[in-house]
C-alpha cells in the first residue's frame, strides 16, 4: 500500500529562500559569462573593414562591457548573501 504522508522539511523557508536565490544567482552569473564568451567571439568574427561591420563590432563590444558590468552586479548580490 502506498503511504501519502508529506516528508518533513528539512529546512525552514526562511533558510531556503536565501539557499534558492544563491543557486539562482550562480545561474546567472554562468549565463552572463558564456554570453560574454560569445559576444567576444562574435567581436573577433566581426573584424572586418567596412563602416557596417565596425559598427556591428562596437554593438559587440558595448554587449559584452555591459554584460560584464552585469555579472559583477550579480557577483556582488551573491555575496550579499553570504555565497
């Protein structure tokens, strides 16, 4: 016969949420950096000389100096939380 008891939890919501969020953040950091991996080699490929590929190149760039700028935000909230 099956049983329908609920397991007890092993830790309170409020040692969860900060526990969630931590994991959460982590994730997004990773993200953010394999998308500035990315936004590097999309930069490299786009070294090309004309004024449209320049331009798509300093898009790139700003992309991946922005998305640095965002990781270290994230950085910064993840050891607000003591991660």
């Amino acid at each position: 016969m099956y049983t329908f008891a609920h397991a007890q939890p092993v830790a309170s919501a409020e040692q969860w949420v900060p526990i969630a969020v931590r994991r959460e953040l982590a994730k997004a950091i990773t993200l953010m950096e394999d998308a500035g991996a990315e936004l590097v080699a999309l930069a490299a490929d786009a070294a090309w000389e004309s004024d449209g590929f320049r331009a798509l190149q300093e898009l790139l760039s700003r992309l991946r100096d922005d998305t640095g700028a965002e990781v270290g935000e994230l950085a910064v909230r993840e050891w607000e939380l003591g991660g």
